[in-house]
C-alpha cells in the first residue's frame, strides 16, 4: 500500500532561529487503514494462534522449558543478522556434551544466556 508523504514541514522561527517543523496530516489516514474481510480474517486468526498458543503454555508443567526453545531460536537468528553462520541444529549440538565448539557458537551462546538471565530477573520482580 502506498500512502506517501505523512506530512509536511513548516518553516517557523524559534527564537532567533529559523526552523524546519514537521507537522503531520490529520486522522484518519487518507487513504483509510484497509481493513477488508480477508484483512480481519488474517487479524483474526493471528488472535486465535496466540491464545492457542497462550493456552498451550498453561497445561505445561515447566512454561520456561517451552519458552526456552523460542530462546534459542531467537539466539541463531540474531546471531545470524550479526553475521554469525549457524543454525538451531547446531545448537542444540552444542547443549550435548562435546569436546569443543566453534567461535561462531559462543556468541550464540552468549547471547541465549544473556537473554536467559534477563528474562529470570524480570519473571522474579512480577
């Protein structure tokens, strides 16, 4: 969808000083947000898998071991936008008992922890 500029600027002095203001256009959006049948069909069934999924996580025994495949997923793909070649595969090799693991796994790794750690403190202070 195209909507163009969403509004314009104004030169105005502020003291003795002349600037640029951004003022937007007024609501609603010209054109108006699409929210056609099949636009609220999608919007209705993302609602319905979050719930199924929000749902899910009450007949677990242990929600965080759930959670903490997401975790991991979550760890590649940034890993993966920071350049790091890997893949969930390989790091839930990594969780088994090896010898060694290479560079690229322990920024993964780091990141999962770190994120781990976060979301431990944060779940505490609720």
């Amino acid at each position: 969808m195209q909507r163009g500029a969403t509004g314009e600027y104004e030169v105005t002095t502020a003291g003795e000083e002349q600037v640029r203001a951004f003022i937007p256009h007024h609501l609603p959006p010209n054109p108006p947000l699409d929210l056609s049948n099949a636009r609220q069909r999608l919007l209705e069934r993302a609602t319905l898998a979050v719930g199924r999924l929000d749902s899910i996580t009450l007949l677990l025994p242990e929600p965080n071991i759930f959670l903490y495949a997401y975790v991991r997923r979550e760890a590649v793909l940034s890993s993966q936008i920071e350049g790091t070649q890997s893949s969930l595969a390989a790091c839930y090799r990594l969780l088994a008992p090896l010898p060694t693991f290479s560079v690229p796994w322990q920024s993964c790794m780091g990141w999962a922890s770190s994120f781990a750690h976060w979301s431990a403190s944060n779940a505490r202070q609720r």
